[in-house]
C-alpha cells in the first residue's frame, strides 16, 4: 500500500519546503548512455521492439531508486509501491498519442504486455492521457540526438511526475549512444538522486543479460523455496 514519507524526519525537509513553493521547480539532466550491448543483447530477437526494451529497463531502475516514486499530495510526500509508464506513440497520420503499460519485473512478460498495450493504443487511435501519477511519463523521439531537452508542464497542477525522453541512436567508434533526458520535481529529490538513476540505468543496459538471469534466478528460488513449503 502506499504511505506517506515522515517529513519532519526527512534530513530532506528544508530543501522540500524551499523547492516546493517555486513557479518552476523541476530540472531536468540530459546525457548520452550507451545502448550498444543492449542492441546486441536484442539482435537475435527481432520479435523484441528495442523502444520498449529501453523502456523496461528505465522503469525498472525508477523502481528502485525510490525517490522516483515520491509525488506530492498538497504539503505531504505519498510513496507509491510500484510505478508505471507511459509513453508517446507515433501514427501514420504523424500524430501520436499515449499508450500504458504495467511494471512487470520479468523482461518476457512486460515486453509482451507492452507491446500488447502499443498495439491496442494504435488501434484505438485516439489521443487519451490518463492524470493517475502512479508513473512515469516518456517520450521518444528517434529523429534527434539532442543534447538539451524540456517538457511541456501545467504549473497550475500539483504535477511531480519524473519525465524521461529518449533521442535517436548515433554511432561513434563502433558505439552506440543514445540521448536521455531526466526531469524530475527539486522538491522531491536532487542531481544525487538523478545521477544514481543514470548510473544504474547505464550499468544495466552495458550488461542486460546479467541482470535479467540473475531475476529469474531469483524467481526460480522463491519458486522452489515455495514448493518445500
């Protein structure tokens, strides 16, 4: 269940107050990480789509990075359990619109709910953003490699969803970057909280297998530890 963060106890207190109360209190970080041996990792799979992958893995490191699941209610800190995403989707027509999906920590099952989620969106067609804040929003966009970027946001709303985007792939030296932009509420958290984020994000797309074998070890146990009992 969702809880609300002590705030009287949060060595974070004075920096929340002062940062809450600014007409413009996100900032946003822009960087390039290398998703070379994640396309690797994807080749032998066409079947996969490489966006979503990017996407499972970004949401997964919000998932544990837990000031990505702060949002604000009025003058208190909810703590979500589990967080979502959703992003943009381009149509034939070159408009786009929002498609959902669930966080699943198995890749398999969230690569095919995702996609599931991409299809339907695109067969519904229609433009349908949906307020629940239970995630994080993205956007891609695979024809630039920017180097800044900023969203679009509703100062009047009580908004402090993290916001990711994601640019098109370059090639430099064999490797490829891609750029990903970070934007996140300065009340909730600071550029510790973002640069651990693309740390671990990096960490994981430079060895993506290890990370998904060591989760369905991990499954595996608790399914034979459960089978003992």
């Amino acid at each position: 269940m969702p809880r609300y963060l002590d705030i009287a106890n949060w060595p974070r207190r004075d920096t929340f107050e002062f940062f809450r109360g600014y007409d413009k209190p996100f900032f946003n970080i822009c960087t390039s990480i290398d998703v070379t041996n994640l396309l690797a990792f994807l080749k032998p799979r066409p079947d996969l789509s490489v966006s979503l992958a990017y996407h499972y893995f970004a949401l997964r490191v919000a998932n544990e990075i837990e000031p990505f699941r702060y949002r604000l209610r009025g003058n208190e800190v909810l703590i979500h359990d589990v967080i979502h995403a959703g992003t943009t989707v381009l149509l034939p027509n070159e408009s786009f619109i929002m498609a959902y999906f669930d966080y699943e920590p198995d890749f398999e099952k969230f690569m095919n709910a995702a996609a599931r989620s991409v299809a339907d969106a695109r067969a519904q067609g229609k433009f349908d953003p949906k307020p629940e804040d239970d995630a994080i929003h993205c956007t891609v966009l695979p024809w630039i490699s920017f180097t800044s970027f900023s969203h679009a946001r509703n100062f009047g709303r009580d908004d402090s969803v993290p916001k990711l985007a994601f640019g098109g792939f370059t090639e430099q030296h064999g490797q490829t970057g891609m750029p990903l932009s970070v934007e996140v509420h300065h009340a909730l958290m600071d550029g510790l909280h973002v640069g651990r984020y693309i740390a671990r994000l990096q960490e994981m797309l430079l060895t993506p297998e290890k990370f998904l074998s060591a989760h369905r070890a991990s499954a595996s146990a608790a399914h034979d530890d459960n089978a003992r009992h």
